[in-house]
C-alpha cells in the first residue's frame, strides 16, 4: 500500500488538508453534497464535533455526539459510491473504513443532504 503524505486531507482526495476538507472545517461552504459528505468523515477522523453538528440538519441534528466517549474509531479510508443532486437535494453514497479496537469495520451509508440559503446540511443516512 502506498504511503499518504502527512499533510494528505483524510477524505482520500489527493489534496493537502488545509486546501480541501480543511477549508470547509475553517467556515468555507462546501460547493456541493459530496464535498460535504467528505469533509464530515474528515470532521469524524479530526473529532471535530462541532463541524458536525454546525452542519447536521436542524431537524435531525443531535443534541451532543460525544465522540470521545467509548472506543476511538482510527478512520482507515473513505470510497465515494455515487453522489447525485436534484435542485436542493441530494444523496451520496459511501463506503468507510475504520478500526475499533483492532478490529476492522466496513460503514456502508446512502446518505440525504439539503441545501439552505446556499450551504448544503446532512440530513440523515440510511446504514447497509
């Protein structure tokens, strides 16, 4: 396997953090679901809770996530599936890759996503 480079952004596209999932996290919009959905697995393996919520849907967002409660997932790899968008809406559907414990997990999610006043919110996922 080839090695990523240390500055490499976790959402797998071969761009340094801080000019792909990194802008987004610093209050950029992301320019499309997908772009969205990317840098949230990237918040997920940060643990940057508070993008999460801040781009959680209001009518499904949590109160809290607490992710640093229970066993520490170390994200291993994201495959975007499909992505499609009609007008406000859209899905993407994704493949994660983590390890709990040293065990290996597979996340499958076809996951729905709105846009408001020009910013795209996580709405909520359907898990495989």
């Amino acid at each position: 396997m080839k090695a990523r480079p240390a500055d490499a952004c976790p959402c797998g596209r071969a761009r340094p953090y801080a000019d792909c999932c990194g802008r987004l996290h610093a209050g950029n919009p992301a320019a499309d679901a997908e772009s969205l959905m990317r840098s949230r697995y990237s918040a997920y393996a940060k643990g940057l809770e508070a993008y999460l919520l801040a781009t959680w849907h209001a009518t499904t967002r949590p109160t809290v996530l607490e992710l640093a409660n229970g066993p520490q997932p170390k994200w291993l790899g994201l495959e975007v599936k499909a992505s499609a968008e009609s007008g406000d809406e859209a899905t993407v559907e994704f493949v994660a890759l983590c390890r709990i414990g040293g065990r290996a997990r597979r996340m499958r999610e076809k996951s729905r996503f709105l846009r408001e006043q020009g910013h795209w919110y996580y709405l909520d996922g359907t898990s495989e």
